[in-house]
C-alpha cells in the first residue's frame, strides 16, 4: 500500500487511537467481520473508493448497509475509512484489516492481567511465534491450512488446537489468519500481525544511548522522569556511545529525544551555515 492509500492508512491509525483506550476485543472481531463483508463483494469495495464520489456519499453507504447490524464504534471506524481516498479497490479492506488487528494488539497490551503493556505485548508476541513455529515443523499442517476444499471453521478450529494456551487476544488473530489470510499463508498474516505488535511494543521501551555509563542515581532519575513524561512504565535499554562526546540520546518508538554535546555541535554548524549564506 503506498501514495494516498498509505497516507488515508495513516490517517485512521492516528485517528483510531481515541478509540484504543477503551476498546474491546468484541470491536476487534466486529472489524475483521465487516472485511469479510468487503472482500465478498467487489463492487461494494469499488464503490467505496470511487474517486468520482464524494466522501460524505461513501460513509452514508456504510452506515445504511451496517447501522444496526454492528457496533456504533465499528460502524463509524469503517465509514470514515470509506470516506478516505484510497488508489486500489482491495486497499480499503486491507486497512480495516490492519485497524481490526491494532485493536486485538491493543487489547493485549492494556495488560489484563499483567503487570504492564509492555508484557501484555510480549505475550501475545510469544503465542503468535508459537503458532507458526508450530507451523513451520509440520508440513502436513501447512497442507491442511492450505487445503481449498476445507471450511474456513475447520482451519480456524485446528489452528487454535495448536496454541491451546494462547491469549484471547493471540487466538482471535491466529483464528482470522487460518481462516480468512486473504490471499496469503496463514503465517505469513501471522507474521504481519506480530510485526504490528513489534511496532506497538517500541511505545514501551526507551532506547538510551549515553556517552559514558550512568550511575545508578542517575538512572533511577531519568527513568522516573521517562515515565512521568510518557505516563507508562518504560523499559529502560542503555547503551554507551563514545561518539556522543556528552549528552544522551532517547527514543521511544518514532520519537527521539536528542540532547548529546555532538547533536547540538551538529545544530550550531546548521545555524552558522545559514547565517553565512
């Protein structure tokens, strides 16, 4: 997915994060239902990224095809998608099969439980991998995963048998992946769910670079200030880089915080090149 279809993706992911808090897994599965509903109906799916339409239209069909027969959250998250502007007809109902797998991910790491999101997050992780680990040793299982003349119940059922043990949240993923992978191996679907997963985990964990070794002190205060400043229990990973001459560098998922001697020389040379222009 790329151009305007990756940037509407974008845009409902941003947007989805209101909803994340609070939501379910029910929600979860209410989405990965209406991408059935889409992937069974192509001219559904083309007349909801006519470009010749206008967004308003598109989420009006949403909401007369959907509106008591699911949730109102479900509902609204698919008409808003509808109303995007999207360059292929199946790009819509791969982004509701990415916001439906964000929210199971979500639902994880709101860490029932658990001691914190983050391990919410390594559980379900750990389940994902044990499925296609499972996978991977047998190829009488990759068959029968495979198999077109089996039901899509059958797969899910025995792809479950396989984690027994697994999250809620861990089966609802592995349980749409054997049974609708959408044109993929149920592992590799897997395999995409968990790198969502991954992505969501970075929120949780700081990468410190520092140019010589903290003492202790030092780094009970800068993970207590880490916390307060991103309102969740981080898991703190330091590193020692020389090349940072002072200073510390912090990142947590896409963000960093860069407060090193070299990345303020670095700074300092932008600002007197532009003053010599």
């Amino acid at each position: 997915m790329a151009g305007v279809s990756s940037e509407s993706l974008s845009a409902a992911l941003a947007d989805l994060e209101t909803t994340l808090p609070t939501a379910s897994l029910s929600l979860a599965r209410e989405l990965f239902g209406i991408v059935g509903v889409l992937d069974g109906s192509a001219g559904l799916r083309r007349a909801l990224t006519d470009p010749s339409r206008e967004g308003s239209e598109k989420s009006a069909l949403v909401h007369s095809l959907l509106d008591d027969k699911a949730s109102a959250d479900a509902v609204e998250i698919t008409a808003k998608l509808a109303a995007s502007r999207w360059a292929d007809a199946r790009d819509v109902s791969d982004a509701l099969e990415t916001l439906a797998s964000t929210v199971a991910i979500a639902v994880a790491e709101q860490g029932a439980g658990t001691a914190s999101g983050l391990s919410g997050l390594e559980k379900l992780q750990n389940d994902l991998f044990a499925f296609n680990h499972a996978v991977e040793e047998s190829h009488e299982l990759q068959n029968a995963l495979t198999e077109q003349q089996a039901s899509p119940e059958a797969k899910r059922s025995l792809a479950l048998r396989l984690v027994p043990q697994a999250s809620e949240e861990a089966k609802l993923l592995i349980g749409q992946a054997a049974a609708a992978p959408r044109g993929l191996k149920p592992a590799k679907l897997i395999e995409k769910f968990a790198a969502l997963a991954a992505g969501r985990q970075k929120r949780w964990i700081a990468d410190v670079a520092v140019a010589r070794p903290l003492t202790g002190s030092q780094a009970e205060r800068l993970q207590a200030g880490l916390n307060r400043l991103y309102g969740r229990e981080l898991k703190m990973n330091t590193t020692v880089d020389p090349l940072l001459v002072g200073g510390l560098r912090v990142t947590v998922g896409d963000e960093v915080l860069d407060a090193s001697t070299v990345s303020r020389l670095g700074e300092l040379r932008r600002q007197l090149a532009s003053q010599a222009r």
